[in-house]
C-alpha cells in the first residue's frame, strides 16, 4: 500500500494528545484554518510523529526517503534560476500568503478558494513516493499532501472535462526569469488528461518530511504525479481549468520533440539527447548511486490501465 490515511493507521501510532496540541500550534504557524473535525489529522507539526507515519507508510520498506537537505537544496524552478543550487535562496522572495486557487471551465461550480478554506476540507496524508527527473536523477520523497481528485470534486467536473490545466503563479517581482522573460513562456503550465488527474495516486502537496513545503520546492500548494517526470508536477499552483481539449504545456511548446504531454517515466523511451535507462538516485554515493528506471516509475500496476490502448513509444 502506498497511500496511507488515518483509517489505515493502528491504534499504536494515533497521535497521543501533547503532540496532538503541538500539531495544532504547528497548523497555526502554517496559518491554516483549523475547521472542529476536519482539522488535518496527518498533518503533524511534530517530526517524531511524522517519522511513525513515514515508516509505516511505506509500502515494501524499500522506498529509503532523500536525505531532506538534498531535496531541498537542488531543485528545478526556472521562474528564479536555471540552476538548480540557488532557487533555495532566490525563492525565498516568494510572497505565498495569502494564496488562492481559481478552478474553472468545464465544471458546475466554478470558485476561487482561499488554501485554508481548500485545506479544511480534507485530510492530510503521507505519501512516500519515488520522483524521477526528466533528465536523469531521481528522489524518493515524503509528501505530504491530498489526492487532486477530492479538490476537483468540489467544483463537479461536468462529463465534457476532458483534460486539466494547471498554471504557476505570475509574479515577476520576486521571480527574475518571468521579469527578464528568460528561456520559457511563462506562467508555467503543465496538463493531465481527466482520469490522470482522478487517479488516486495524483496528489497536490503542501508539505515534505513533515513540513511545509519550501518555497523553492513548489510552496504552498504543488502537483505530484510520481509515474510522470518530474516537470509534470507543476510548482505554485494558482489556476486549475477543467477543458475539452488537451492544454498547451510549457515544456511541450518549447521542445516538442523532446518534452510530451504524457511524459510517463519510460526506460525504453530515450530522451532525444540521452538514454533514460537508468537514473542517479540522490542520496549516498551522491554521484555513483545508479538504478535502472523502471517502466512508470514503478507505479505500472497503479496505472498502466490507464494507457492500455496506447503505444506507449508514440505518446511520450
Ligand atoms: N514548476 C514550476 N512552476 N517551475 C519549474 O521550473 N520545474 C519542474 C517541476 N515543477 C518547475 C516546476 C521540474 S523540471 C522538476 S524536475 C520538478 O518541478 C522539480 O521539483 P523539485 O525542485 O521540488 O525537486
């Protein structure tokens, strides 16, 4: 099992009351709401709580997480930079708070929500999952988080919804490449189609390793869809458009020959410029630690239904 919820969890590792109160002072800090019962139970402020969560959460045991200082100081953010060493200082100019979040087009309800007002509504979980680069390395991650599925939900995608569209905030103030209109079309955009995005293993997160997510790793709210490249899982999300067709991505119209829309983790699928074999994993033995890449990042059994009519060289 990958997913872990409160229900899973055995009665040993429900949160005693003392770090319970320190979870809540922990959300506060987030300057989130705490809504009576839908306070989000996983949640924790208290990493010795979260280290429980993590271990049990994983599915085989095998899935060692990242070393957090690793993850969150080589990132990928190119509103800010190109290198992968400085997003963590230069983003931390970001303005996040407050943050909204539009859903709009082919839904029955179209809103703009507050994050607090989306973030009362559901229950935090842990996931565990492996990240796998585009360009060669890899990470397995603790996010935290919900499935993108109960946030569509709420605004009744209509049977026309076809696709979903996400979009990165513009805020050329604090982010120099959108000011200097450097090297991509911005606001970045990325796109699932509808059942990519229902599928429950699609989440948006809003924390790693037990805590907010850092600015340069896609603050307050970002996608991660861990059988797809990691250029899927779009940063800083302000807009989600449920549409008929399929959305023009960043990536996509920049390169297309090397970038698709699918961008499913595929090892027989090289890159137009380099094999994508195997990966180098982060962590120990930095830069010796190889694995090979396993078709959909491993999640094959969660979701090769979803392309099971597809030739998977022609859709990459
Ligand atoms: N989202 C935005 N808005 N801007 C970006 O530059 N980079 C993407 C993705 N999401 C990116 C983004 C790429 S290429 C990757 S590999 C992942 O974020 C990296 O996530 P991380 O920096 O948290 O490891």
């Amino acid at each position: 099992m990958i997913i872990k919820t409160e229900k899973d969890i055995p009665s040993s590792e429900i949160t005693p009351p003392e770090i319970f109160q320190e979870r809540r002072k922990f959300i506060q800090m987030l300057g989130l709401t705490l809504a009576g019962a839908n306070i989000p139970s996983a949640f924790a402020g208290d990493n010795k709580v979260f280290s429980n969560l993590a271990k049990s959460a994983t599915p085989d045991n095998s899935l060692k997480p990242t070393p957090v200082e690793l993850v969150k100081n080589y990132t990928n953010y190119y509103e800010f930079t190109f290198n992968k060493d400085d997003s963590t200082k230069l983003a931390q100019s970001m303005v996040i708070d407050p943050w909204s979040v539009e859903i709009s087009g082919e839904v029955e309800k179209p809103a703009t929500y507050h994050l607090e007002d989306i973030l009362s509504q559901q229950t935090l979980e842990e996931r565990i999952y492996r990240f796998r680069c585009v360009e060669g390395w890899s990470m397995v991650v603790p996010w935290v988080g919900f499935s993108l599925a109960n946030l569509l939900k709420m605004a009744k995608p209509l049977s026309t919804a076809q696709f979903v569209k996400f979009t990165t905030i513009e805020q050329p103030e604090t982010m120099p490449n959108q000011r200097e209109k450097k090297m991509l079309d911005f606001p970045y955009v990325e796109g699932l189609r509808i059942d990519e995005a229902m599928h429950p293993l699609t989440m948006l997160a809003v924390g790693m390793y037990g805590e907010k997510l850092p600015k340069q790793n896609g603050a307050p709210l970002r996608l991660v869809v861990p059988w797809k490249y990691g250029f899927k899982s779009i940063k800083a999300i302000v807009k989600i458009e449920l549409l008929k067709k399929p959305p023009l991505t960043t990536w996509n119209k920049s390169a297309p020959q090397e970038y698709g829309f699918y961008a499913n983790v595929n090892p027989a699928v090289s890159h137009p410029r380099w094999s994508q074999n195997s990966e180098r994993l982060l962590g120990s033995g930095f830069f010796t630690s190889r694995r090979q890449t396993e078709l959909f990042n491993g999640y094959g059994e969660q979701v090769a239904s979803l392309y099971k009519d597809m030739d998977l060289r022609h859709f990459f």
